[in-house]
C-alpha cells in the first residue's frame, strides 16, 4: 500500500526544474476535491426543497418540467 512517506521519497528525487510543474499538477488534485466538495454541499442545500408540497403538485412540476425541457431541447433547427 502507498503511504504518504514513499510519495514524499519519491518527491525528494524530483529535479528543481521540475518542481513548479509537480507543485501545478498537485494542486490540481486537491482543488478538483475541494470544489467537488462544495458542489456536494451546494447539491445538498436543496434538499428538502420540495417536502411541502403534495404528491399531486409534486407529480405536475415534474411533468411540468419535463414538457418544458422536451420543447427546449428537442427542437429542429434549420442552419
């Protein structure tokens, strides 16, 4: 198994031209997971959002939403 010790053996070994593109590409990563984080509790705000309404409205905003989405989207458009 990979542990923090053998990445940072490894880093050690990195020439220092190299250090600034090592530096970019890692924090990449941790950027991709802190933004997917908050995207994650952005999506989870919204839960709930709809718990007062009645099955039946409920049922008529989605069908509503669909309708709405199939004549955005589905659309012939001559170029």
């Amino acid at each position: 198994m990979l542990t923090i010790n053998t990445i940072l053996k490894e880093i050690k070994d990195v020439p220092i031209d190299r250090m600034e593109e090592l530096y970019q590409y890692v924090h990449s990563l941790v950027l991709k997971k802190k933004s997917t984080e908050a995207l994650r509790k952005k999506i989870l705000s919204f839960s709930g959002a709809f718990s007062d309404m009645t099955s039946i409205d409920y049922s008529d905003f989605v069908n509503e939403t669909k309708m709405t989405r199939t004549r955005l989207f589905d659309r012939n458009i001559d170029l």
